[in-house]
C-alpha cells in the first residue's frame, strides 16, 4: 500500500494518503480492537490481495482484515492473543516456503 500510511486510535485504523494531513473519509475508517499498537498490511490469506493485522494491546487480541481488491476491507475478525501484544511481523520464518503471523509479547 504504497503511499499511504496508518494512524492508530484507540478502536480505529485510519488510512491517510502520503503528503496529506488529512484521513480518508471518516466512514472508511476500520474498527479494530482496544488499544491498537502496531499493524502489518500484507497478503496474510494468499489471494493476492493485501490484508490488514493489527494486534490490540487492551483486549489482548488481534483484528483481521481482508481486503476486498478495491482499497476497502471487511469486518474485523478477532483472535486472542493469550497475552499483552506488542507488536507483529508476518514472514517466512522456517524457510518452508509458508509465511506466518509471529505476534511480540
């Protein structure tokens, strides 16, 4: 996504255009978990269309959402963490050929 950049809230990722002070209009704002502090916008369901994770320090969970193809995303899906995240990576980490989520405690 290149050219733009995220500002996290307390419950919303907010997309923002580069060399722009302004974000996109509020109704496209997406709606994440408690706390957000970090977030990765990579192809995390290999459909070759760029996804969003981001992990929610307050509520201890991870919000997913896949993208559409068209600059939007669906609904958050939530996972639990089982701890205080951090921050998150996703890459192949054992040199299989597969890329996972590693979520930072």
């Amino acid at each position: 996504m290149a050219g733009y950049s995220w500002i996290l809230d307390e419950s919303t990722a907010l997309l923002f255009q580069q060399h722009s002070r302004s974000p996109e209009a509020a109704d496209d704002a997406d709606a994440v978990g408690s706390g957000p502090v970090a977030l990765i916008a990579a192809d995390l369901n290999a459909d070759g269309i760029p996804d969003l994770a981001v992990v929610n320090q307050y509520d201890n969970t991870i919000s997913l959402l896949n993208g559409k193809g068209d600059g939007t995303f669906t609904a958050q899906s939530t996972m639990e963490t089982g701890g205080v995240p951090l921050g998150i990576a996703f890459a192949d980490f054992t040199g299989g050929g597969l890329n996972s989520v590693v979520v930072r405690f």
